[in-house]
C-alpha cells in the first residue's frame, strides 16, 4: 500500500506553560503528517493548564511517513502562541506483533522552541485496517478480502471450505466438514473453542 489511514484520538494536556506560566485557557492542537496534511483540535476554553479535548482526527499516513510532530498552540486575540511540540515515531504504533486496528495509548513530553520540557500530551492512535468485500456462510465461515467471484463460479479452497462450480454444499455437508475439523483438530464435537489474544504495552 502506497499510505494507509489512522485515527488520532487527543485526549489531553498537562502542565502546560507559556514563558514559565500555567496556559489559562483556548489551547488546542495541530496533528501535522506533513505542511499539507494535518488536523486541529477544537480549543478548549476551560481547561487551563489541563485542557482536555477527546477529539478524533482521521488523518492519511504515506508509507515513506516516519513519524507525525504534535503542536500545541494557545488562541489569544492577536496571534498563536506555541506552547510545544513532540515528534511522534511511526514505528510506536505500526509494525511487530501488534494487529491493525490495535488502539495504542501513548504519553509525550512537550519540548519548547528552546527544546525545553514543557508539559505532557496524551493520545491514543489506531491503525485503521483496509475494508474488503466479505462472504459469511450459513456455518459462520468469515472470507474476508475475497468477493463472490471467489465463491461462485469457480473451484478455489479458501479457510479448509472447498467451493467448485456454481453450486454451494448444503448445510448438512457443512456441518460434517465442521465436525471432522473439529476431530482433527481434539476439540470435542458440538463444542466451540473460542480464545481472545491480549496484548500488553508499558511505557515509562
């Protein structure tokens, strides 16, 4: 793939300060892939020094991209002011064992123009997985990325279910492949083996 999409969840700020003062109030955040490509929080009014903003931003992430830069900025009458800002590696939330679609939770230091510590920003970031055309059969069998021309129409062996022709097995036939996959597999017939994968990520 030539980019992918990802979605920006900005949760919140803390400590923020301009010229070693606690921001008052209308900080909101720039998300910048590139100059061309970026989103903007709303400005949260009330927050202060702690602002909280909950905002999405599904923004587009080229495959040559390695890492999106965070700005937070506070609105005053005359111009923008730049709180700080942090560079965020693409590799933190794409690559390794992680699925797409896994929603990634991350914490970073704000740096200053003079590269200062300037307060922390929290966000989550999800990798959103591509959409395809998909088949579910009478027995549950999910063929996602395959559409019906996979199905009908042809002979193909897609998940252990053979399909040929234009015709489809019946559902008798379905149960007894389910049922030898089973045997085959040690999982007691008319019993469902079900599992769900945990992922664990500390950061300091």
């Amino acid at each position: 793939m030539s980019s992918r999409r990802i979605e920006i969840t900005v949760l919140s700020g803390e400590n923020l300060r301009i010229d070693g003062k606690s921001v008052k109030k209308n900080a909101f955040v720039v998300v910048k892939v590139d100059p061309f490509n970026y989103g903007t929080t709303s400005v949260d009014a009330l927050g202060g020094s702690y602002p909280s903003w909950n905002e999405k931003l599904d923004l587009e992430l080229p495959k040559h991209a390695s890492f999106i830069t965070l700005e937070v900025q506070c609105k005053t009458s005359s111009v923008n002011r730049n709180i700080g800002f942090a560079q965020i590696p693409v590799s933190d939330f794409i690559g390794g064992y992680l699925p797409e679609n896994y929603l990634h939770f991350l914490s970073y230091r704000l740096r200053d123009a003079s590269r200062d510590k300037n307060g922390i920003i929290n966000i989550s970031v999800r990798v959103k997985a591509p959409e395809y055309s998909t088949y579910s059969s009478k027995n549950g069998l999910n063929l996602s990325g395959y559409g019906t021309a996979a199905v009908v129409g042809c002979s193909s062996q897609v998940g252990g279910l053979n399909v040929q022709g234009y015709g489809m097995y019946s559902s008798q036939h379905q149960q007894q492949q389910q049922q030898n996959r089973q045997q085959r597999l040690g999982i007691p017939v008319g019993e469902v083996a079900t599992g769900i994968p945990v992922w664990c990520m500390n950061r300091a």
